[in-house]
C-alpha cells in the first residue's frame, strides 16, 4: 500500500503529462496482479492522447504471462534481457528478436526461466 501511494503521482504523469518515467525494481513491494494491471493501464493510454514512457527494470516474471484470459502486460517488443559475458559487460537484446521462439502460443515465461532467451543467472556455482 505505501508502494502504491509513492508511486501514485508517477503513474498519474504517465497519464496526463508527456514523461519519461525511470523506475529500478517497479515490481518490489508491489504485488504481482497489481503490477500487471498498472503496466496494463501504462500501455492503454491512447498513443495520440499523450506521449509517455515508462522503463522499468523487474524480475518479476509474471509479467510474460497471460492473465485473466488476456495477453501478456508486456508485449514482446517492450521486453529486454542484459547478459554478462566472461569480462562483465553488459549485453541489452529483445525479446523480439526471438521470432519463431517467443510467439503468442508459447508460455514466455516457462521458456525465459528455463533459460532458452538467455540472460538468466548460473546458480549452479552458489554454495554455502
């Protein structure tokens, strides 16, 4: 709840004023349905009406799912992965880009975690 007060306003300027909304994290302390209907409501702001934009950094998935009968919050256009090669630069590529491998029948999230897009974490190394 306190979440969703801080970002009240942002969203609010989403909607009625011409921003570029910057946000790390969007989806901590904010639960994931509420989430999904805020993105939903991001991207259902007439494009001729106001020209906003909202980047975000997540790792909250659920966001490639479809929910409630609809599709995905994000569409395959607006989803980017990073991936870190052997010296640590970042690489930054979309989803898009995985054209027979990202489409509207597939479960874009089963197929990021089990790591076919790439850009997830070895966790096989971590010990305790």
């Amino acid at each position: 709840t306190k979440k969703l007060f801080n970002i009240a306003g942002d969203w609010w300027a989403l909607a009625n004023e011409p921003v570029t909304l910057l946000a790390d994290e969007l989806s901590a302390s904010v639960h994931p349905r509420l989430l999904d209907r805020l993105i939903r409501a991001v991207n259902d702001v007439p494009s001729d009406r106001i020209r906003s934009q909202l980047i975000f950094t997540t790792h909250d998935t659920g966001l490639l799912e479809s929910q409630d009968g609809q599709p995905p919050a994000l569409r395959r256009d607006q989803v980017y992965f990073t991936k870190k090669d052997a010296k640590g630069a970042s690489e930054l590529y979309s989803l898009a880009e995985f054209k027979e491998d990202a489409r509207p029948v597939h479960n874009l999230r089963k197929r990021y975690l089990s790591g076919l897009y790439g850009a997830v974490p070895s966790v096989a190394k971590i010990s305790l």
